[in-house]
C-alpha cells in the first residue's frame, strides 16, 4: 500500500498544481512518510481481502452468494476512496475507513465510476501484462481526479 499511496500523493501534488521538482525524490519521501501508517491498514486490508476471496471459493457452491456480492461491493468501494484519502488527508487508520466508507454511501456516482476505473485497469491489466507500466499512473490520475473536489469540499466543510 504505501508505493500506492506515495504514488497518489504525487499525483494530488500535481493536480493541486504545485511545482514538482522531481517526481522520484517526492515519491520516495512520500513513501517514507506513510510507510507505517499504509503498513498497518495493508496487513488488514490483504486479510480482508484473502477472507473475501476465500469465503467465494466456498459461497459459489452455497446460496448466501449474494451477502458475498453486497460485502465484495463494500470493500471495493472503501477501497477505491481509501488509497486517495490517505494521500490527502493525515489522520488515523480509522477516520480514514470510516471516512472512505462515508464517502462511498454519500457519493454513489462518483463510487461507480471509481469502482469502474479499478475494475477496467484490472482487466486490461490481465488481458496486456505489460500495461501495468503506463495503467498504474493512468488509473491513479483518473481516480485522484475524481475524488480531488471532494476532498477540497471536506476539508472547506
């Protein structure tokens, strides 16, 4: 998580229209300062994540599939707010699930689309391996984009 989120954070830098002076050396200062936090949500969030998987190699064949569905939607949707929130604001692990959370219930549209920018960035990445060295950066800017107004209304509000 932390190399995505330094990755995001480059990215907001560029967005807010700051002057960057060296995208590797704020990469890597960025990927410096979240390394813990990003750590510790990392190790629970790839937990969850292999729980979730699990839990649909064994509900395939079961017919509670669908509570599978609706909790899969929930991750993805925290998911696709979390890496970005975590470039913007600095808080704790748990404002920042929560607030993901939040963003994902408030803003259904902009979850779609975010949540549509990950699954067709997996998807290209797996039909063309080699498209991870450009889809990275495209999918982050994307994402970042979406979720930049947001960010500046919360923290006006």
């Amino acid at each position: 998580m932390a190399p995505t989120v330094a990755l995001y954070g480059v990215v907001r830098k560029w967005v807010s229209g700051r002057d960057i002076n060296g995208i590797f050396r704020i990469y890597f200062s960025l990927f410096r300062e979240c390394f813990v936090q990003s750590f510790g949500i990392s190790i629970g969030w790839f937990l969850l994540a292999f729980f979730l998987y699990f839990d649909y190699h064994i509900m395939r064949f079961n017919g509670s599939f669908f509570i599978l569905g609706f909790v899969t939607l929930i991750f993805l949707a925290i998911t696709v707010y979390l890496f970005p929130a975590m470039a913007h604001f600095n808080t704790n692990w748990k404002n920042m699930i929560r607030n993901s959370l939040t963003m994902a219930i408030a803003y259904p549209l902009k979850t779609m689309l975010l949540v549509g920018i990950l699954l067709l960035t997996i998807l290209f990445i797996y039909l063309f391996p080699i498209s991870i060295l450009i889809l990275g950066s495209v999918s982050a800017y994307l994402s970042y984009r979406v979720c930049h107004n947001l960010f500046e209304k919360m923290a006006d509000s």
